[in-house]
C-alpha cells in the first residue's frame, strides 16, 4: 500500500506546484502590466497584452469644438450650464 501513498502524493504535489505556476504566470503577464499601464493613465488591451495611450479625436481630425454663439471654447467651458425651468417638462411635478 505505500506505493499508492506515493503516487498520490505525489500527484497531488504536482497539482498544487501547476496552479501556483499558472497563478504566478497570470499574475506576471496579465496582472502587473495592467496595474503599471493604468497607473500611467493609460489604456490596458487583455486581449493583446499591449498598453495604449488614448489618443483624442481632435488630434486625429484637427477640428476643434466651436461653440454655436460665436465664443472661444475657454468661455464656453467656464459657462455654468442653464438651469432646468419647471415648464421645461410638463406634466410632471
């Protein structure tokens, strides 16, 4: 019967070192990466293992937002939003 004692342990063995391998390889090629690459502000791809950094939209086209009453996007953005009215929605109270 120790024979099989044996064998089982060390199948056992050899299970637990396979997870703690595959854990230690996720943790090396999925995990660390991923934490670096958002610490940096960037974008994480799972599924090419690659950081990317967002590239807006204006760089891509050179068309800046214009506001439609004719004043510079810097005062467009320090204007506070208008507040809702309550005819806005009628119906509800």
């Amino acid at each position: 019967m120790p024979s099989n004692f044996n064998k089982f342990k060390y199948a056992f063995l050899g299970t637990v070192l396979l997870i703690v391998t595959a854990l230690a390889a996720y943790q090396f090629l999925y995990a660390v990466p991923q934490k670096k690459c958002e610490a940096a502000g960037d974008w994480w791809s799972f599924r090419y293992r690659a950081c990317a950094r967002p590239v807006p939209i204006v760089d891509i086209t050179g068309r800046h937002h214009k506001p439609a009453n004719g004043a510079t996007a810097a005062q467009a953005s320090a204007s506070p939003a208008p507040a809702a009215s309550a005819s806005a929605a009628p119906g509800h109270p």
